[in-house]
C-alpha cells in the first residue's frame, strides 16, 4: 500500500519554528518532484513548496521565501520543510503530496501558529 | 500568486451531469494541462485525473477529463450523494516557477 505520512506538525508560539517530515512507503520518491501543499481552516489549498528529484532546484510561494526550505532524503525516501519565523497566517493542514507525478497524497499535519 | 479561476459552487440533481471548469493561461493550464482533485470534509484531496486526462486506478469512468487551451473542465456524469464534496484543479506555472490552485469548487447534490 502506498503512503505518505507527515510528522512534525504542532502548537507554536509566532516567531517560532517546526520542521515536518513525510515519509513514503510503498513507492519510491526518487524520480519524482515533491510538493507540501497546506490549507488554512475552512480554506482552498495553496502551494507552498516543490523540490525537484534530485533536490537540485527548490520552489516556493512568495509568502515563504526565506522562511520556509524544502529538502529531500532519497536514501532515506522522505521529504522535509523546515519553517522558520512562523506566522498566525501559516497555520494551517501541511500535505506533503506527488502532485503531478505519481498523485499521491498524504493525511496531512496540523500547524497552529499562535501565543 | 495569481491562480486558476473556478466557479464556487455548482449544484446538480442526483444522476444529473455536472461539468466543472478551471480557466488559466497559456503558462500553466495551457502549458502542461491541469490536474483534478477531489476533497471531501475533512479529508486529504484525492487525484481524479492527471494532466493527461488520465484516470488514476480506482476512479470511476463517471469522472472524465478535457481540456481545450487554457481552460480545463472535468465532467461528472450520473452525479451520486458521495460526489458531494470540494474540486480543484492545479497546474504548473511556467513563467511563476511554482504551483497554482484554483479556488474550488463545491458540488451541492440535490
């Protein structure tokens, strides 16, 4: 069965960090291009990240850039993004997904940013 | 970021026929086409169809995908109470250099 599993996610006060995890099984990341997508309560999805297969190029949003960095272990078959400086407006469900490749989707995991 | 544009809301009587659409540009949907996604409350999103138009394994033949140039549309035929739930499309954007959504669209079954 495949899977993406998230970890990480959690209560932190503004300014603060969190690093999230996803780790695969049952498929390889390898060849893939890996993308953390998040959705504020009761809102659309929106693209935070992307990382190409071999961690070479890295994406992001505008509203992240500098805080947040995606990184990659292909030995290790798992993707991070580390967040710094948080934001109210950074809480919100973290997937970790495949958007385009293979579609593969995670259960997500919870950022509340907040004192 | 700018996204993609979807209608908010569309509803449909059950075994009725619902077409969503997504509008982009000749730099994201235009581009490399669109992805679909389904996502019902309290749920991760699900891929109904990559941006060939393919059907993943598993996702019934009601859920067809198309595009023509910019605008990429997702047709449900014979509209069950399950298919109630959120849709989104997506797309690489070429000249952005990253993903863009649009806004969703919630299908009410009647």
């Amino acid at each position: 069965e495949v899977q993406l599993v998230e970890s990480g996610g959690g209560l932190v006060q503004p300014g603060g960090s969190l690093r999230l995890s996803c780790a695969a099984s049952g498929f390889t990341l390898s060849p893939y291009w890996m993308d953390w997508v998040r959705q504020a309560p009761g809102k659309g999805l929106e693209w935070v990240a992307t990382i190409k297969e071999d961690g070479s190029d890295k994406f992001y949003v505008d509203s992240v850039k500098g805080r947040f960095t995606i990184s990659r272990d292909n030995a290790k078959n798992s993707v991070s993004l580390q967040m710094n400086s948080l934001r109210a407006e950074d809480t919100a469900i973290y997937y970790c997904a495949n958007i385009f490749g293979a579609g593969y989707w995670g259960q997500g995991t919870l950022v509340t940013v907040s004192s | 970021q700018a996204g993609l544009t979807q209608p908010p809301s569309v509803s449909k009587d059950l075994r009725q026929t619902a077409t969503l659409t997504c509008t982009g540009n000749s730099n994201n949907v235009g581009y490399q086409g669109a992805v679909w996604l389904q996502q019902h409350q309290g749920h991760p999103p699900k891929v109904l169809s990559d941006r060939n138009n393919n059907r993943p394994a598993g996702i019934s033949e009601r859920f067809a995908a198309s595009r023509s140039g910019s605008t990429a549309s997702l047709t449900i035929s014979g509209i069950q109470p399950e298919d109630e739930a959120d849709y989104y499309c997506s797309a690489w954007d070429s000249i952005l250099r990253g993903v863009v959504f649009g806004g969703g669209t919630k299908l009410a079954v009647l």
